[in-house]
C-alpha cells in the first residue's frame, strides 16, 4: 500500500505516504530521515484550497511542516470517491493512473454512510506484482482479499 487516504463530502483531503519507495521520495522531495509525509488539504471560508504537508519520522513524530501550494485537487472527482457513492460495499476501482504520482495502480475504498467519508487505499500495480510473486514462488502468507484485487485488476491490464 503506497497510500491511505481520507476524502471528505467538503472536498477536503488527508492522505498519509509511505517514503519507501525511490518514486515516491523523489515525486514528494522527501528529505533522508523521513519514513512518511501526511498532507491535509481543505477548502477554507472563500472556497481556496489551502493545505500543509508533515513530514514523520519512522516512530510517527512529526519532524517538519510545510504549507503546501493552493491545489485544484478534489477528492470527490476521483474514481475511488466516485466508486463508493451508492455502494454499501467494499469497492476496488479499474487500474488508473494516480493523480500525485502518476504510477498505475488500483484503489481499494469505502464510504461511511453516517458521513459521507471515503477511506482508501492506493496500490500500484507494481505492488500487486511483487506481491503475487511473494506468494506464489515464496509461501508468503496469503490474504485472500488483497490476493484477489491484484490477480483481477493486474489480470485486466495483460
């Protein structure tokens, strides 16, 4: 999992990154000694979006703060948030390219009736590769769910 995310009626937007992966590091110049980023974005009393991005270290402390530039990004326009609008259900969006990154992947989300909040999950399906291949040449544990997303949406794109 690259990413969790919450994506609000309001349009407002938090998701927390793992810095793992070089691309990811690179694509959000996350300095050395940082494991994680979390941004916020939210619209304010005029409607701008304003946000601010934490920088964790591997225990969770946050480390150094940033404001982050006005986005247009909206989570209510994204194929995750968009998915769950009238699903009472788990759902797992078609492999799309992610609007930060620009990786290919798949989205596993779920919107809370009482409040309209989507949580998801971004998965690369590059993550879904390294993941079959644990499995299936190393015995790796096996969780059923996960082991069906990526077989059904990485088997859709060849």
């Amino acid at each position: 999992v690259t990413s969790v995310q919450l994506g609000y009626a309001d349009g407002a937007y938090l998701v927390m990154r793992s810095a793992q992966s070089n691309h990811v590091r690179e694509a959000f110049h996350i300095p050395a000694q940082y494991s994680y980023i979390v941004d916020h974005l939210a619209p304010d009393a005029t409607g701008r979006v304003v946000g601010e991005r934490r920088f964790l270290y591997a225990d969770l402390r946050t480390g150094a703060t940033a404001p982050l530039d006005t986005s247009e990004y909206d989570p209510r326009t994204r194929p995750w948030f968009q998915n769950t609008a009238q699903a009472a259900t788990t759902q797992i969006t078609d492999p799309y390219y992610f609007y930060f990154t620009h990786q290919l992947g798949i989205t596993v989300s779920r919107r809370d009736p009482a409040t309209g909040t989507v949580v998801a999950a971004d998965i690369t399906l590059q993550e879904c590769d390294r993941y079959k291949y644990r499995n299936q040449y190393h015995g790796g544990r096996n969780n059923r769910k996960s082991h069906l997303a990526c077989t059904a949406k990485s088997r859709d794109q060849g």
